[in-house]
C-alpha cells in the first residue's frame, strides 16, 4: 500500500484543494492496483487538463470579441491588441513569478514562496511533468482574471499602461489571493475552508475588483455623463461580434469549470450541467428584466445575463445540485442587470462592457451561494439551506470580503503608481479620435474613419 500511495501522491501533487478531496475518498485513487493502471490514468488526467486549458486560452478570442462589439469601432484594433498582448505579457510574468506565489510553499498563509519559474520541475519524474501541466491550466486562469480588467478601462486607456498593468496583475495581484484559497492559505484553513471550486472570487472577482479600482481613476469617457450628471449611453459598434465572443465564452467555460478537477473523473459531467443551466436561466431572467424595466428585451444585457450566470456558478459549480444551480444562475441575471444601473447611474462609473457587474459582482454573489445551497449530495459541504448552518456562509463572507480589500486596493495603488509615471489616459483629443489611430497607426476598418494617420 506504501508505493500506491507514492505513485498516487506524484499525481496530485498540483491538484487544487477541490480535487484532492473528492478524490482522497475511499475507493478513488489511492487504491490504484498496478503501476500500468497509475501511468494510464495520470495519462488521461494530464490530456483532461490540457484540454480544459486549452478551451479556457480561447476564451481570449471570446472577451475579445465581446469587448470589440460593445465598443465603438474607432477602438476595435486597440480592444484587439489589449486582449492578445495582455495574454503575452500574463503568461510570462505568471510563469516567472506569479505560480510561485500562488502554489509555492506557504509562507504564514499569506503567499507561496518556492519554485520560482518552474525551477523545481523536470521532465526527469512525472512529477514535474504534472507540473507543466497544472502551470499551463492555471495560466490561462490567471490571463482570465488580467483580461476581464481591459473592458472596464476601454477607449480611454494608455496601451502601454495596460500593458505593465497586465504582467503586474498576474504576476503579483491575482496569485496572492489566489494562495490564500487554492495555495494552502490562510482562507483555506479555517474551521470551514472557503469554496470556490473554479474561480468566481479567485479569478473573476479580482479581475473585477481592480477593474473597478482602474475605472474609477481613469474616469469616464468623454461624453459619457451630461453636464446635470446623467447618464449617456454610448452604443458598442457591432452587436454581432459580441454575440458571437458570448457563445466563445460560453463554450470555453466548458473547459473553464470542468477543468478544475484537474482530474479526468465523472464530476466533469455534474460540473458541465450545472454551468450550462446557470447561464441558460441568468440569460432568460436578464432578458425578462429587461423586458419589463426598458419594454423591449435588450441584446447587450441580456447577453451579459448569460456571463453574469456563468461567473456566478463558477465558485459551487461542484458542490451544488442542477435545481440549484438553475436558481443561481436566476438571481444573477437579475442582479447583473441592477448593478450595470447602480455603477453606471448612481455612482457614475463607466465601465463600456459591464465587466465589473459581471465579473466583480456577479463573482461575489455566486461564492456566497456557495454558503447557502452546496449539496452534501454533491460534495462534502452542507449550506445554510441544506442543513449546514451558516459556518459555511460565513467563511463564503470572509473570503469575498478579503479578496475585495485586496484586489480593489492593489488596484488603486497599481493604477496611481503608473498615473504618475506612464500615465493612464489618453489625451481628450487622442480619445476623440480613436485608439486605433492615435495609439497604434491603424485602422481596424480601413476608411471608416475622417481621420487620417499623418
């Protein structure tokens, strides 16, 4: 039974928290028979995770898209350019730094501090080729979180900027608390260890968080808010290609939630039905809002409703049943709609995308779910409203809550410390003419626009 579990313990060495219990139980993989049945399943777990990732890196093309057609098309080339260089300068930086932070050995349950650029992984031992895989899936998490900021910024940012602002923030922000909840931290000791299975707060509140904190520095764009304080709606250029960065995102998540198994096991299935159900009723329910607060069923929001869904699933995508899962992805439909107003009307922030009520809000929302309807029939928790108590939930509020006060104010110490340096904001007249021409010499329709480049 001693080299079972040896072989078996090289296999998960990099598995997330979720994953090692669900398959710590009697009768999962510590009672692997033969070293062929090891290698064959480490096989299986090691193409499950790639291709998950995989799925998860064409997400960029997804938020590319929906960030292109919710803008105006002056700036379709630098949202372009943002989406795909932030993911250049992500990945590096994450490599290099940021896994070690999140998944390096504990340091008082703050940070990871060991295996700095892979140093540690060979192709010696399987092992360290687990290693390469588990870095690669998390990688791409980590470009997520660094992505979701460019929406809430657009049309009036500094490229370069964004640029430093994107290795900063994968590099330093994002790992952080990420270890505090998937890196053996501080939130995943507590008599009642936080949940979030896949990301809603480790990934999408964070992107959300220092959206927010980036949004409130920069300032609106011009025209955006009339002199009495109203609210402008300034109409994205192409809905179609929003749609269609939509249906990109919605079949990446498929790899996004499933894939945090890091595991080829039967739970990709539970965890594929719950997150398809969220986004389908946050979808129906976003555009029913919409119907009865505006008259007419709105494309752009009830679009957002099915990502508002699929954020917010993302955190108890695992440990909550179908019925429940349905009824999450109900409430955050609505929810996405509410705040899109709230930020927008009541506290004049703009955010073109709505990148923050989706990602921030929505993220936050769907991780408190996670106290109130996890399932001990699909997992090993129990919410308030499944007999649990509120120990659970109140480990849920912790965490949302940290995970806020860090992400928002790293946010605003990164975002003022390149103000007064790079600088964040175009000029009045750079903006009025669009990125594409003033920050990058192009045009992303050739003739479209007045201006000219020379």
């Amino acid at each position: 039974m001693k080299r079972r579990w040896t072989l078996s313990k090289t296999v998960l060495a990099g598995m997330t928290v979720a994953a090692l219990c669900a398959l710590a139980r009697p009768g999962a993989a510590l009672a692997l028979e033969s070293a062929p049945e090891f290698l064959s399943r480490q096989n299986g777990d090691v193409m499950w995770t790639l291709i998950a990732a995989i799925l998860v890196m064409f997400m960029q093309a997804g938020f590319a898209m929906v960030e292109t057609g919710l803008t105006r098309a002056k700036n379709a080339g630098n949202i372009l350019m943002k989406t795909m260089f932030d993911f250049a300068a992500a990945s590096p930086a994450f490599f290099l730094i940021g896994f070690a932070l999140m998944f390096g050995d504990d340091v008082g349950g703050f940070v990871g501090f060991s295996n700095f650029g892979l140093s540690e992984a060979t192709t010696a031992d399987a092992d360290g080729l687990w290693k390469y895989t588990f870095w690669f899936f998390q990688c791409m998490l980590a470009a997520t979180a660094v992505t979701i900021v460019s929406g809430a910024i657009a049309e009036r940012t500094k490229f370069v900027a964004y640029l430093i602002l994107s290795a900063l923030v994968a590099a330093l922000v994002y790992p952080v608390s990420g270890h505090w909840i998937w890196g053996g931290g501080w939130l995943s000791r507590l008599d009642a260890p936080m949940i979030d299975f896949a990301g809603s707060t480790v990934v999408h509140s964070v992107g959300g968080w220092v959206a927010l904190a980036g949004a409130m520095l920069l300032g609106p764009r011009l025209g955006k808010y009339a002199k009495d304080g109203a609210a402008r709606a300034i109409p994205g250029h192409n809905l179609p290609l929003a749609g269609l960065g939509v249906f990109i995102l919605w079949f990446g998540w498929f790899g996004f939630n499933p894939g945090a198994t890091t595991a080829a096991t039967g739970a990709i299935g539970l965890i594929a039905v719950t997150t398809n159900l969220a986004a389908c009723l946050a979808g129906l329910t976003a555009m029913f809002t919409t119907w009865l607060r505006y008259g007419k069923p709105d494309v752009s929001m009830s679009l957002n409703g099915v990502l508002a869904g699929l954020v917010a699933i993302t955190a108890g995508c695992a440990n909550v049943s179908p019925m429940a899962a349905m009824l999450i992805g109900a409430m955050a439909g609505v929810i996405v709609v509410l705040a899109v107003e709230f930020i927008d009307k009541v506290l004049k922030i703009d955010d073109p995308v709505g990148a923050i009520s989706v990602h921030g809000v929505c993220g936050a929302f769907g991780t408190l779910c996670v106290g109130l309807f996890a399932s001990p029939d699909y997992g090993t928790v129990a919410g308030l409203f499944y007999g649990g108590g509120v120990t659970q939930l109140i480990t849920q509020i912790i965490g949302v809550g940290a995970v806020f006060v860090w992400a928002f104010g790293s946010g605003l110490v990164l975002f003022g410390l390149l103000k007064i340096t790079v600088g964040i904001r175009v000029s009045a007249e750079d903006e009025l003419k669009g990125l594409d021409l003033t920050e990058h010499g192009s045009e992303a329709y050739s003739g479209f626009q007045i201006f000219i480049t020379e």
